[in-house]
C-alpha cells in the first residue's frame, strides 16, 4: 500500500535503467548522423527525457510541448489542448516525440497531426510506458520501455494529483474510482 492505494506492481531504478538504455540503442542507430529533434510532452516526461538524452552520445535537439487533458481524474477527459507549442524550427527535421504514457491514445494522435503540419522529415514515437487496456486511437509506438495491461502509474515524474513524481522508480496503483 502507499496511502490509501493498493500497488499492483513495481518497476525498479535498475529495470527503468535497462529499459532506457534499450530504447537509446535504437535511438543512436537510426540517428546516427542526423541530429534528431526530441519533443518532450510535459510536465510527466522530465526525468524520463533527461535520463534518456544522456545515454545518447549523438548531436541532438530538444524541444517541450505541453497539453491539457486529464484535469485531476485519472481517465482522459477526451477534449486536449495544446498549452505550450514548440519553439525549435522542425521543417524538414527528423522529429521523436517523447511521451512518458500512452493510454488512450488521444494526446499522441493530436500531437502527430500538429507536430506534421509543420513537415518535418520524419515523426517518430517513443513511451516509456504502453498502456493497453484504454487505447481509442492506433498510434504507431516506434520505441517503448514497458507494457500495462490496467492500473494508475506513478512515479518516475509521473504524477497522480500532483503527488509521487519524486519517487525514483515507478509503481503501479489500483485506482477504485
Ligand atoms: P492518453 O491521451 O493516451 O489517454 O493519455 C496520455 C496522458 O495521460 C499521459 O501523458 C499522462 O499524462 C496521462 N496518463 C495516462 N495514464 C496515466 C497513468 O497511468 N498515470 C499517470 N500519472 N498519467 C497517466
């Protein structure tokens, strides 16, 4: 228990670690040489970002988004808006999207349309966690960390009503409502 919630799982530093280092390889083989632009989806993404960046030794550019859509309940609200657009100029530019969780499906899928608007060269999709159990919309996952079936995950810089994003690893909560 932490609080009130039931944890139906744990995924610890050192899996978290191996998983980032995972989705880095790939990174740097299909970058290597073309200076990939990572648009982070705020405020969940931060650590994830700032640990994935660091296991790639390759030239970079980093930009934030952030969008609004889950309030303070646990299920998607269904209606995003985009609250703060990137800045970095990415026509013609191989793009990844950085997001911490996919679970309806909603939010990626919002994004990619705006995000291609601007025509970059290429849009790529990177989650550290592929949630499945609510998934709306398909959205094409190029890279991800871990895959769950239910529950509310906090933890890692992910938040529930602000609560548990300092915690250093991630755990999965039983949510009742
Ligand atoms: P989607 O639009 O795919 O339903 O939701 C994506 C957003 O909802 C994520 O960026 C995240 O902010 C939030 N979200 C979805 N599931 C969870 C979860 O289990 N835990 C937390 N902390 N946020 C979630």
């Amino acid at each position: 228990m932490i609080g009130q919630y039931k944890i139906l799982k744990k995924i610890t530093e050192e899996e978290i670690r191996q998983q980032v280092k995972k989705i880095a390889r790939d990174i740097i083989k299909e970058y290597q040489n073309r200076e990939p632009i990572l648009i982070g989806i705020l405020n969940g993404v931060f650590i994830f970002l700032s640990d994935l960046v660091r296991e790639i030794p390759i030239p970079l550019k980093i930009d934030f988004v952030r969008l609004a859509s889950y309030g303070s309940k646990n299920v998607s609200s269904g209606e995003i808006k985009l609250t703060k657009d990137i800045e970095l100029p990415i026509e013609g530019n191989p793009v990844i999207i950085v997001e911490d969780i996919i679970d309806t499906g909603l939010t990626l899928s919002y994004l990619v349309r705006h995000i291609k608007e601007r025509e970059p060269e290429s849009v790529k999709i990177c989650v550290l966690i592929n949630k499945l159990e609510r998934r709306e919309k398909e959205v094409m996952i190029d890279y991800w960390g871990f895959e769950i079936k239910k529950g509310f995950v906090v933890g890692y810089g992910l938040d529930y009503n602000e609560k548990f994003r300092y915690l250093p690893y991630i755990l999965n909560l039983e949510m009742k409502d």
